[in-house]
C-alpha cells in the first residue's frame, strides 16, 4: 500500500467537509475500495470513513415506505423483521449477496454509490421504484444509475439512504456466478398500485427496465404474459462467463420465475 490519510468521520458536515479535499475518497465497508486501492486502481491522499456517523445507519419504517441508511450491511438487511415484513424479497436479496464476510462488511450506500454492472442492488432499486437520499437531494431510481459505474451523484455528494415504497408482490432472481456470486443475470420484478416495474442486472453495462415485460405484465400478472418476450442481444454483456445470447435467454428465464415466485 502506499501512503494516505485517515479520518473518521463522526457526522455528515465533518465527511462532507473532509471530502472537499483534493483526492479524498469516502470509504464504507471497503469491500470494492480497498482492492481497488491494492491494485492500484484508485490512490486517493486521503479515506473519510463512514462507519462512525450515526446518521447513516438503520432501518426504519416511513408510512408506506422503508427506508434503510446507507451504512447499513447487506447481513443487516437480510435479518431486518422491518425489511422481511414490508418488502420479503428485498431482504432474500440482501441475502444473496456475495458470502458472508461480503454481507458482514458490505453497505447498501456502498454498493449503489459503485454501481457494478453485475451489483443486486441496483436491480432492487430501480424494480422497487425507490429513491435515493443524498446529503443534497433526492435522486429517483430512474434517474440515479447513468451507465457502467456511473451515477448521478456529484463532487460532494454522499449517499444518506434509500427510501422503499412497499409494494404489493415482488422477487428477485438471479442467475449467479459461482465464484463471487454476482449477477450473471439478476431480474428483480414488482407490482405496486401504479404499475409493474421490471429490472435488470448482469445483463448490461448498467441496470435496465424491460418496458415490453412491464406492459404485458400490468394487462395480466401472469408467467405465460412474458414467455416470448426477448430482449435483443445488442448491447448486452458477452464475456467467458456468458455470452450475450445466453444472457438474453436467463433474462426471459429469469422474470418468468420471478413472476411465478410472486405467486
Ligand atoms: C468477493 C466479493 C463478492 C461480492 N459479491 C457480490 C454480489 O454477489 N452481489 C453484489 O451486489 N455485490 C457483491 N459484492 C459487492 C459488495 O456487496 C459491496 O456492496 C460492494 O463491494 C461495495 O462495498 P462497500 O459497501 O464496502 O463500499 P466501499 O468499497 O467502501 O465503497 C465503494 C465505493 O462507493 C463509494 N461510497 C461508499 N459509500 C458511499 C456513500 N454513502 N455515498 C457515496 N459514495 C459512497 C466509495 O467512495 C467507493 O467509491 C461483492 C464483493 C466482493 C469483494
């Protein structure tokens, strides 16, 4: 390793403040940012923690929403009776994610913040309808993952939370890689009173809806409804782990059991 500051940060000024400084990185449960920083990838002057800002923790309910902070551990969301009773599939996804030491130290803010192309969260995110709070703003799912790594956040901006409408059925199937447990291809489908949402992740370079899925899946929420739905090829993902036609072929796989799972 090479030479950097620390500082742990112990409230949203005090990261906020830090991260105006040339080079300063926020750092949350390290999972992605210290390989990156081992491999030379990144080599920030100085790493804000996250870990000790109260703020940025828990789970809670919101009226007809849950919203979880961005410091919060996949492992945490996975067991959260808030989570399993309001939204069951979001927390059986949390659950999925990579292995155990991934879920003890890996945050939800982290994971959306570095937007992986192959990332669950992204897929829950933009299926659940659900908005993202940031030190600044609020940021619609729609809006907030803008291409491979990329999102809408600025200079400055910190993930807070994120905010889950509840929904009337969901699930989230994914097609995994057997070594690191990724997305091969990962569709994460919800019915609420304004619609049916469909998401994808793995497959591109970015987490995208299916509107052809969503369309026929609001007419009738029924497997048959989506059987010859294919989404084109061009574009998606092909490398040794699938190619792009076989990516094209788990994603109708994948919606078709996800609609079935949500009975
Ligand atoms: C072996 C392995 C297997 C994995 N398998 C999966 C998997 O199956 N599915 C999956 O979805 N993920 C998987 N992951 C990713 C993991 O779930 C983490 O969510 C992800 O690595 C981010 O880690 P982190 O939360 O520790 O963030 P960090 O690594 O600390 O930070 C990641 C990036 O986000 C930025 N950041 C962190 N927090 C914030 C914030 N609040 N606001 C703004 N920016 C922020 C950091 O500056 C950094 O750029 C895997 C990771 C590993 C190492």
């Amino acid at each position: 390793m090479y030479e950097f500051d620390y500082h742990r940060a112990t409230s949203l000024d005090d990261a906020a403040g830090k991260l105006g400084d040339a080079d300063a990185k926020l750092v949350a449960g390290g999972m992605t940012l210290i390989p990156t920083l081992k491999l030379r990838l990144a080599r920030p002057s100085q790493l804000i923690d996250l870990g000790a800002i109260p703020a940025l923790k828990g789970i809670s309910e919101d009226g007809d929403a849950i919203v979880i902070g961005a410091m919060t551990r996949h492992a945490e969301v996975n067991r959260s009776a808030v989570v399993k009773r309001a939204i069951p599939a979001l927390a059986a996804m949390a659950g999925m994610i990579g292995d155990p030491a991934v879920r003890n130290r890996g945050t939800i803010g982290g994971s959306i913040a570095n937007n992986d192309p192959a990332a669950d969260y992204p897929a829950a995110v933009v299926a659940l309808n659900a908005v993202v709070r940031t030190n600044k703003r609020e940021i619609a799912a729609d809006n907030f993952f803008t291409g491979l790594f990329e999102t809408a956040l600025g200079e400055g901006e910190i993930v807070t939370g994120v905010r889950f409408p509840k929904v009337q059925a969901a699930n989230y199937q994914k097609f995994k890689n057997p070594a690191s447990r990724y997305a091969i291809v990962g569709v994460f489908v919800a019915r609420s009173a304004g619609g049916v949402r469909v998401a994808v992740t793995g497959a591109g370079a970015c987490v995208f809806r299916v509107p052809e899925m969503e369309a026929a899946l609001a007419r009738s929420f029924t497997v048959d409804s989506i059987k010859n739905i294919q989404i084109p090829q061009d574009g998606l993902n092909s490398d040794i782990h699938a190619s792009a036609e076989y990516r094209s072929h788990l994603v109708n796989v994948m919606a078709r059991r996800a609609v079935a799972a949500c009975g």
